[in-house]
C-alpha cells in the first residue's frame, strides 16, 4: 500500500478557492462580512 501524499499549503489553498467559487452562499457571506468591516473603521 501507498502512502498518502501530503498535499502543499498551495494545493489546499487552490482546492479551497475553487471551493468557494462554486458556493454562492459563502461567496455573499463573505462579501459581507468585509463590507460591515469597512464600514466600522469609516465610522
């Protein structure tokens, strides 16, 4: 038997964008959240 192969910091970053690029909900969530951060540093 093989041993699994550790995947590169790289290859999960890739993996988990490609993740959210397909997932519209996180995609809006995010959105925001970074839009309330911005409007707490403009107050």
């Amino acid at each position: 038997m093989r041993k699994p192969r550790k995947r590169s910091f790289a290859e999960l970053v890739s993996e988990n964008k490609s993740q959210l690029l397909k997932d519209r909900d996180a995609i809006e969530k995010i959105e925001q959240r970074l839009e309330n951060k911005r409007l707490g540093k403009a107050e």
